[in-house]
C-alpha cells in the first residue's frame, strides 16, 4: 500500500506541472494552454497524502455532494439531454415519477436513501426506470421506487466491500451478520456481531474502524444523534466526539447501522 501511495503521489506532483510545461515555447515547439483536472476518491487521496513529505505543495479542492440541488441536477440534466433545451425539469419529476414516496416527496425520498454520491442516484434512478418498464407501468410509481431502493442497497454494500483495507478480513461476511439486529446498538452488542463472522479478536477494533470510515455503521455524537463520516477527517472527529459523549453519560459508546444497507439487510428478498 505505501508504494502505491507514493507512485499515486508522485503522478499527481508531475501532474500538477504539466500545463506549465506544456506553455514553454522554443524554436521546436508551440505554446499550448491547457489547464488539468485529476479526481480522486477522497479515502485514496488521504492515504497517498499520509506519504508525501510536502503534502502543502499539492493543491487541492473537496468536492462535496451533500447539497439536494447538485444531485437532482444531475437527474434533470441527463433528462433535458433528450429534450429541447427550453423543457423545464419539473416535468420530469411530475410526468414520469409518483409525487411521493411512504409520504415523502419522491426527490427528497431519493436523496435521503442513497450515500450521497452522483454514481449512487445514478443507479438508484435507473434502477426504479428499469423496475417500471418491467411492470409495464406508464410512470415510475412508489412500489417501483422501493424495490430499486433494494437492488441500490446491496449495489451500495458491494461498493463499499471494495473499499476495504482489511485484507484478511471478509467485510461481506461482516456486514451480512447485522442482518436482524436492530437499527441501534451499543458496543457490545457491535462486538458480538463481529466475533460471529470469526474475526479475530486483534483484528475487532480495526473492524469496527472500517465499518465507521466506510459509512456502514455512525456513530452517536449526541442524545440520539448519529452521524456517518464522509472523509477519513470528519471519521476521526467523530470518534472523538461519540467517546466523550458516552463518558459523559456513562455508558457504551452506540452505533447505527446506515439506512442505505439497512433496506437490503431487512429485505425479504434476500
């Protein structure tokens, strides 16, 4: 892992030179102005900076999806695509989808089940397409909606399987063995769990990091208040914070089991 980081690293250095070279100009070549753009998932990012001996001299910018409007956005604009320019994209919303889903509004419904990520509305949305047009439904309707939430759901499970850094550790198995606990546990009870998917006990603490830092399970912060890490920063925040928080009270530090894993965990249709 540490050579790859520092191979990543280095690209990215000779990367941030480029459009400099590419403006020099000589008896044997033009000047060419262009400007570049590297995207990087934000844990891989973190772990090739961790290597770099001068990690300021990269610049950098997060790109944040958690604002409801870039994401409807990227929905409308796939759809006006096909349209003339002047169509307005509530069309879309009051034409082709029902207007709410177990009586939330259908846009909101679709943020609040995925991990906000523009991949994740992506396949959610073309999931529940798919669902409609087998069922021969004119329009996307809430059953429609549900089951793609499903198939989007274990489609998010195996994402974040893929992102595991525990090696010798079956994620899969781990996470699969929540499956009938409730939504609210304490440590122990986490602890449990674990052990039943034969983990070691050396290897139980780093576990229940990477379900943390992977978005599977949040972590309380507050009287029932949970939160989910978006980058390896904000995950040792959180940390911080549950630990004191259940010193203060006097009692286990709590977790909560993500609501997008949760619809494919308590499926019927698993």
């Amino acid at each position: 892992m540490d050579v790859l980081c520092e191979i990543l690293w280095c690209l990215l250095e000779v990367g941030q030179g480029l459009p400099s070279e590419f403006q020099k100009r000589d008896s044997r070549r033009q000047s060419i102005s262009i400007n570049l753009a590297i995207f990087l998932r934000t844990d891989i990012f973190y772990k090739i900076r961790k290597v770099a001996l001068e990690p300021d001299k990269v610049k950098y910018s997060l790109l944040r999806w958690d604002d409801p409007v870039l994401l409807h956005r990227i929905i409308e604009e796939r759809f006006l695509s096909a349209f003339e320019k002047s169509t307005d994209p509530k069309v879309l919303w009051d034409r082709y989808f029902c207007p709410t889903v177990n009586g939330v509004s259908t846009k909101d419904y679709i943020i609040e089940a995925i991990l906000k990520r523009p991949r994740d509305i992506i396949y959610l949305v073309n999931a529940a397409i798919t669902t409609a047009i087998n069922r021969g439904h004119s329009k996307i309707e809430e059953k429609d909606i549900l089951s793609a939430e499903i198939q989007y759901s274990q489609y998010a499970l195996e994402s974040v399987n893929v992102e595991n850094t525990l090696s010798d550790i079956d994620l899969e198995a781990v996470m699969f063995e929540f499956v009938g606990m409730p939504i609210n546990m304490s440590k122990s009870d986490v602890l449990e769990v674990i052990k039943s998917a034969r983990v070691s006990e050396f290897q139980i603490e780093p576990t229940i990091e990477v379900l943390h830092d992977l978005t599977f399970l949040g972590l309380e912060i507050g009287e029932d208040r949970f939160v989910f890490s978006d980058d390896p920063e904000s995950s040792r925040k959180n940390k911080i914070m549950a630990r004191r928080f259940a010193r203060r009270k006097g009692q286990e530090e709590r977790f909560q089991i993500h609501r997008v894993f949760r619809a494919f965990l308590e499926s019927k249709e698993m």
